[in-house]
C-alpha cells in the first residue's frame, strides 16, 4: 500500500490560509500569495490543463508528489467551503459543485469529509468527487482502497490534516514553506491531541521562493 | 554599526518552549530538547567553558554567529524568570542573579529588558549584565553603542523578540527549525502588530537534526 502523505505550503508563521476566509478568498485574506511559488511552474500548469511554464528545483518537488498521489482526501472547506447544507448559500450555485470548476487538478478519485450526504459528482479530467459521511477513518479506507498502491494525499484543510496526524494516520509530511507572514487564520499545525506525532527529517530542499521540508512520522 | 538579529530555535509547529515554565523547567515542558542539536558542539561547548565536541555544518552555522555578535539583548525571563522584583520568589536566591551561573556564554554586554531598575552586574568571561528599564528602543540604542560595529542580538525570549519584529527593528532572523512538535508554549512568531515585517529568504542549511533558515527583513 501506499503512503498516506500530507503536503501543504505554510506561511513562515504556519499559516495555510489567511483570516476571514470567503468565497472571495477562499484562502482567506492574504492567503492566496502563499501559492505563487507553484503558479508559474510547468507542473502545476499541467495540472490545470495549461501549458508552458518553468521547470526548476520546486517544479521537480510537484512533480514528485502528482507521480505519488492515487487519490484526494479533503476537508468539505477545502472542496466548497460554505456554511450548513450543501447549496444553503444563496450565492452559491445550488448544486454547489465546489471552488475547483469542471475540469479539476486532481485527475483521480476524490473523498470529501463532511456530515452532508451526497451522490458521488463526476467531472472531466478523471476527477471524481465522493462524499464520505462516516468520519475519517472510513474516508481513509475508501481512499486506500481506490488508489491502486499508489499514496493517499491528505491535501487539506488544516482540520483534515489535523485530525489524521492526531489520529497517528500521517506516514509523511512535507510542508513548504514561504517566506511570508500572516499573523492570523488557520494554522497548520496546532490541535494535535495528547500525543504528538515524532517525526524524523527526510530532507530540505531550497529554492529562492520556498523551502521544502519533508518529515516522515516515526510514531 | 552591525545588524540587529534573531537567531532561535523553534519546534516546526513555532515554539521556543513548552508549556509551563518554571524554576525546574526553565524552557517549560520539553522545551530542553529543542536545544539538542546544539548540546555536543565544538562552538557550542567553548562558549561554555568545556573543551571538545563535534565540528560540523550546525557549529559552522554557530560560529558564525557567535563570530559576528558584539552585545546581546534580552528580556528579563530569559535572565532570569520568576515573578515580581527581583528576589521576591523565595525559592530564589537573594539577590537573584538568573540562569546563567558565574561564567555566563554571552562574554560581552547583556541588556536586559526589565521594568525593575538595578545595578549592572558583572560576571566571568566578560559577560555583563545592564538592566533597562526605558523600554526596547532605549535598550537597543545602548546596545548598539555598545556593540563596538558588530551585531545585536535580540536573544529571546520570544516576546522580546516579538516587540523588536512588530517595532520594525530586526535586520536578520534565522531560525533553527528541529524536527519536534511541543503542541504548545511560547510561540515565536505571533503578536507582530498591524504591519508584518516582508521577508526575504537568505538561505537554507540542512543537517540531518535541525534546518537553519535565514531571512533578511526587507520593510
């Protein structure tokens, strides 16, 4: 079987997104910056059906973790964000589909946690959107059972992330982290329960916009 | 004149101490353990007064350092904890004259950032310690007279460090990020004002028990 991996960009403070997140800013305010280290480059361009773009250190990190990854699990924030049932926004579109638009980068199944039932949506580009109501260890299960002995991504939200690392599910962790501050939103890491994971460094890799620190969690 | 820096260590998930500081936990609990990297140093150990060690990239990282610091800043709980004026925990000596022993690492000027006036003290090795009670700017413009052209060190804890972020007064912050989580403590980067500092990245050196990332602050 595969790993189950997290891999996620901080702020140097250890922020994944910013405060007062919205449907304008999803990653909240502040947030969106954290990513412009991967926008330009070649791999994260393919991903969203673009192409050209740079090739250097930081396109190799992606490219290594999109060969790894089988399949997507994700917090219901990270698919759609929204409060109450799915289409309760009246801005939103009802069905709500999501932030990630029809033809989504994740190319794979993907498992949604979240307490509202739903039929499984399909799009273009292979991805695939299933909504898991039974917490996430049955989440974790279906995932490792459709990714073909390829790893398990745990892409977010932090709560999602968090929730895995307290419950000692996480086999690798690499954060990357961005040379900003945020001083507010939703941290990484924090609400690890009682005991923390011990992890062990694999490896930095440095660039001029982002570090890339890989952990592997020995307990 | 020198820089003004920080230069600490921190647990991945930002801590640069446990929880629950005290007499017996200086560093509050599992807080010593984020120094372990540090402990069996050539560089690390001489400043100590004790002979032998390793020399690798981490000492290279600390000579470095050590290299370029004439006077060194902190706050009073890094001197010497406790509660209250000087002296008023009873478990303390009297007149209590902190953590550091008769022959303290710093070997220069030390500013303390207290709101108890007392008279310097001197100690072995050319460590001297001077109380400010006229806030961060006063204390830093001591420092710097008193830094013969060579580096501040903002030495922690972190809420010295914290004032002089948000009071836009640090030229370089390096951090040494060990591969721990404390889950809580005192949090190096958090309560920096309205205006966060930008930073640049300078540079990243991997070893295989800490990461040593350094930033220039640029506004």
């Amino acid at each position: 079987m595969g790993n189950v991996t997290v891999d996620i960009t901080t702020s140097l403070d250890g922020f994944v997104a910013g405060p007062n997140q919205s449907r304008e800013h999803p990653l909240g305010e502040g947030g969106e910056k954290l990513h412009d280290w991967a926008l330009g480059l070649k791999s994260f361009r393919e991903l969203h059906g673009e192409t050209g773009g740079e090739t250097n250190r930081d396109s190799e990190v992606l490219d290594e973790v999109f060969d790894a990854v089988g399949v997507t699990v994700m917090g219901r924030g990270m698919f759609g964000g929204g409060k109450g049932p799915w289409g309760s926004d009246p801005t939103f579109d009802d069905p709500w589909e999501g932030w990630w638009g029809d033809d989504p980068p994740f190319h794979g199944p993907v498992f949604i946690l979240t307490h509202h039932a739903r039929e499984p949506l399909a799009k273009q580009g292979g991805t695939t959107f299933t909504f898991v109501t039974d917490g996430i260890e049955v989440a974790l299960e279906q995932a490792q059972a459709a990714s073909g002995g390829k790893d398990v991504l745990i892409a977010g939200g932090a709560k999602a992330i968090q929730q895995y690392l307290a419950a000692g599910r996480v086999d690798e962790l690499q954060i990357h982290v961005v040379p900003q501050l945020l001083g507010d939103g939703e941290r990484l890491l924090e609400n690890l329960g009682g005991e923390l994971p011990e992890l062990e460094a694999i490896r930095v890799i440095e660039s001029p916009k982002v570090t890339h620190l890989k952990y592997r969690v020995v307990k």
